[in-house]
C-alpha cells in the first residue's frame, strides 16, 4: 500500500483537535489544538438556568486553524496523500439553519442571539420539553422513545429545539430547519448544506431524535404536532434516511480544498458522535464496555445484531443500528457530569484566591495573578493525592454524581447533586474522596442497568482525559465495578476513531474492525480491583442508592 493519511477532526465541549494519522501504521503523525474563543468568555452561556451555547464561528475557525497547522507541522509531502477526513462532535448539539443549511447565527440579525447558536450538549434549558416528550409518548400508539431507552432527555434534538422556538419567535420564523453538529460540519466541507439533501448521522438521528427504521424514520407528523402545533411541516424538512460512519458524505468542495490546502478528491466521510468515533478509537469490541471520561462520561457497548435480537434496554441512550461499528447494535449510557464535579469542587475552592488574593496590595499584579494560577493549577492533582491517603471508610462522607442532572440510567435532568455524613471534621480531601467514589458508584449505576436488561459485560476500556490524566480515580473505578479496566493507549482516541472511519469512508480499509487492527494503538495500562476494597465498596454502594432515592423522592413531591 503507498502512503496514505487520514484526518480525524473531533469537535469537543472546550476545544477542536485535528490528528493526521498513517492509515497503514496508525502512527498519529502530528495533531492540532483550537480552544474556542467565545466559550473560553462564558459567551452565550448562563451557567445558573443550564444554558450553553456556541457560536459556529468558533467550530469554522478551530476547522480552519487545526487542519492547516497540523498539516503545516507534518512533514513535507503528507497534505498530497490525504485521503480522507472525517468528523466526530459533542451531541445532541443542533443548530436553526435557513434553507441554505446556514446556521442563523451566521446570517444577519442573529448574530447575537444565543437561541440561533449550536445548543450544546450539556444545555438542560429544555427540561419541561422533554417532560412533554414522555407523557405524549406514553399515551402514543407507538413509543417513539423506546428505542432510546424508554425516557427522552432535555440534553436531546426534539426538546431542545422545541425549547428554542417557544421561546423566541425570530428564530421560529427564520428556521427553515435545523442540523446536528456532526451532520453540518461534513456538510460544509463538501459544500451540500441543503437540510433536505445532506447526509445525516445514523448515530446521532437514532441516539437522540427518535429516528428508526420500524417508524419510517422520525416521529409521526401526527405525533409531533400533537406534541406542538409549531412543529408542523418540520417533519418534512428534515430527513428520512440516514448513514452510518463508514459511508462518504462527499468530497472535499473546491473552496475548501483550497482553504484547508489538500486535494479535492479527498473524502469526508459522514459525521457521529466524539464517544462513539472514541469508541471505535479505543478498538471497541462486542461486549466490551467503552468508557470516555472527560467532563461527562459516554459509555459505549456493541452487540452482533444476531444475538441482540430484539431485546429493548430501559433507562439508557439509546440503541440503534449500527451508531458505534456499522453491522453491529450500539447502545449507550453515560453520567451528565463527571471530571465536571472535581472541576465544580476546583471552583468552590478557587473562590478566595479569585476573590480575596486577587485583592491584596503585598505583591504587584503581575506575581498575584502568577501565584493565583499556580496554585489553581495545583489544586485537583494535590486532591488526588491527599484523597488517595484518607481510608476508605473514613470520612462517612456519601455524595450524589448528579450536579447536572442524570442521564443514565433512567434520565432526569431535575435531579441535582447532593452531599450527606459531613462533619466538623471533613475536609477537603475527604469530601473530594467522596465526589469521586460517586461519580465511581455513577458507573456501577450504568452497568448494573445494562446486566440487570440481559446485555453482558465482559470487560472496560476507558479514554479521555479522567481515565488519562487520574489513576487514583480509576482505580476507585475499577474497584467498584469490581472488574479490571483497560485504559487505551492514544491520548486522542476520538480524534484516532474518526480517522479510522475517514480511512474506511475513503475505501482503504473494508469495515470498522479492519481499520481499527491497523490503525489502533493498544492498550496503556490496566487497573484491577484490589478485592479488599471491593467489599467496603459494596457497603457504601448500597448507602449511595439509598441516599440517591431519598434525594429524588424529595424532588419529586
């Protein structure tokens, strides 16, 4: 085979990262990093009411910069042999677009509008929606949820994007339709952003807007007009076939081309989700469980469609044909906050330095704001360290993983964090050591939901930065889940499986598997249960879910 490259772009919660890798070795030749500008200010955002929005401009210039300086550091003769790009991102994160495909915050009179801004992941401003969801789907003939695992979420398409147009009738008025962003970015870049013709994910329609095959694709219009009489025509607006991640979107547009510097037959291959393209990065296999640990978690399980049969699994993501590894059932789970708690902790404490020090006259403002951020950098790793010292059963101290809600199992986004067992004596160690073990009892929450529904685990391969960057933190993993956890070996396995499936959209590699034996990395490091704090685990476990229903029976009064 002669020398050939692929590009995976993977669009995260802070960050965009492009990665040129070697089809034939998987050597990650050299990669790019683009924090988004606006983010980083808070703009578009209210923390307090769960609003989280992006402007695309942040997404076209991460585009623009990472791809060309990745490029720009690889060495001479490696744009030339590009053959394939293809794109992960956060989802459900949809956009209002015209009928061009343009996102409305791109077209004049919105600019600043944060309802015409990609509606991130993590937004839970739609909770009441998705409230409505459930009831009229319970009552429904058919149960358009369940096929996402009997619960419909305010972090998915449907309810977010019902939220947005009650509440501001500008951009009702200008939506001609509305795309994920994982399905406009490969748009773009082919240069087809009509909302009727271009290729939608597989992986994102079936997880997040109740399409499936057995419904002739999404809700009924019956369905969604009951639901809201706004709703009416967008059916047809949308889309009725989808493609999974080994399918070509196109290629590359002249104009982009050109822009981005590369050839124009290189291939874009259809867009998915950042934790099923880390999936396949990781060398996802059938029953094993795919963890991406970052600010939330994903958990990703495959399944041969023989033997899943029609086997329907409550209270998770969603399962769907083919989302993860074309062929194979995907399902998926995860927790709505996890790194994101140790960074909500890293704020709490963060308080005096940002609101006090930064005040004090003993040093000039140059060495004070130098202090102030040393020690903030220090904070979570001096955490990790000293938590590590306190005895397991301790502090008495139990916490709930739910600072933003509860997405699996069984979605509630009302739900929030709480903290019991504290005393005079707790300090930051010791509460840091219980928000960790929550976030572990989280996880056990999740394969317990899908072993209980007769889907089996054989074993864990945990990515993203947690399971990277934290061994005191996996290891408090792997001995609540009591079973060894595999840590993959690439620091951008999102970035990896996107450009395994470039790779496969491009035709050098027949299927998923193939690509990820030629292109995966392999595996780091393990952690294994130490059996003596797998028996106090199961103590505190029972106090965690004792604990966790007394919380939600209050807020459900």
């Amino acid at each position: 085979m002669s020398e050939k490259y692929t590009i995976g772009l993977d669009y995260g919660t802070d960050s965009v990262r492009s990665l040129i890798v070697n089809v034939e070795t998987g050597e990650e030749i050299t990669s790019a990093l683009y924090n988004y500008s606006r983010w980083k200010q808070g703009k578009y955002c209210d923390p307090p009411s769960n609003q989280f929005r992006q402007h695309p401009k942040d997404y076209l210039e991460g585009l623009e910069f990472t791809i060309k300086e990745a490029l720009k550091q690889a060495p001479s003769g490696v744009a030339e042999k590009v053959v394939g790009i293809s794109v992960d991102t956060t989802g459900s994160t949809p956009v209002a677009v015209d009928e061009k495909g343009t996102p409305l915050s791109l077209t004049p009179g919105f600019e600043e509008n944060s309802n015409a801004m990609f509606v991130l992941w993590k937004d839970h401003t739609s909770v009441k929606e998705a409230e409505e969801i459930n009831e009229l789907a319970r009552k429904w003939e058919i149960d358009f949820t369940k096929y996402e695992g009997g619960i419909y979420s305010s972090e998915w398409f449907w309810a977010k994007l019902l939220h947005i147009i009650r509440e501001d009738a500008g951009v009702y008025r200008a939506a001609y339709s509305w795309v994920e962003h994982c399905d406009w970015i490969p748009a773009l870049l082919t240069g087809n952003t009509n909302p009727k013709t271009l290729k939608r994910s597989r992986c994102a329609a079936g997880h997040k807007a109740m399409w499936h095959e057995a419904f002739d694709g999404l809700p009924s219009e019956e369905f969604l007009t009951a639901l809201d009489p706004m709703l009416a025509g967008l059916r047809e607006r949308l889309y009725k076939e989808t493609f999974t991640c080994d399918v070509a979107a196109g290629t590359l547009s002249e104009e982009w081309a050109e822009k981005l510097g590369l050839p124009k037959n290189v291939v874009v291959g259809v867009g998915a989700f950042d934790a099923h393209l880390g999936a396949v990065g990781a060398e996802i296999e059938p029953y094993y469980l795919s963890k991406v640990m970052g600010t939330s978690t994903c958990d990703m399980l495959i399944a041969p469609m023989e033997e899943a049969g029609d086997k329907l699994v409550s209270g998770i993501c969603g399962q769907v044909d083919g989302s993860i590894v074309p062929g194979m059932l995907g399902l998926e789970a995860g927790q709505s906050a996890f790194g994101d708690i140790y960074a909500w902790f890293k704020q709490v404490l963060e308080w005096p330095l940002k609101n006090i020090l930064a005040e004090t006259k003993l040093v000039d403002e140059q060495s004070r704001e130098k202090l102030i951020e040393e020690t903030s950098d220090k904070i979570i790793a001096r955490l990790n360290e000293e938590a590590a010292k306190v005895p397991l059963e301790e502090s008495g101290i139990v916490a709930l993983d739910w600072m933003n809600g509860r997405r699996t199992p069984d979605a509630n986004q009302n739900l929030k964090g709480a903290i019991a067992g504290l005393n005079l004596g707790s300090d930051a160690p010791r509460i840091f050591r219980a928000l960790v073990e929550a976030t572990a009892f989280g996880s056990k929450a999740i394969n317990d939901r899908f072993i209980a529904e007769g889907v089996r685990i054989d074993g864990v391969i945990a990515l993203g930065g947690v399971a990277k960057k934290s061994p005191f933190v996996m290891q408090v993993v792997a001995d609540v889940l009591n079973m060894p956890i595999k840590v993959a070996r690439s620091e951008q396995a999102c970035a990896l499986g996107s450009a395994m499936a470039a790779a496969v959209a491009a035709g050098v590699y027949a299927n998923t598997f193939e690509a990820q034996k030629k292109m995966g990395s392999g595996i780091e490091t393990e952690y294994h249960p130490i059996p003596e704090n797998v028996e106090k685990y199961k103590v505190l476990y029972e106090k965690y879910k004792k604990f966790g229903k007394f919380i939600e029976f209050e807020y459900e009064k």
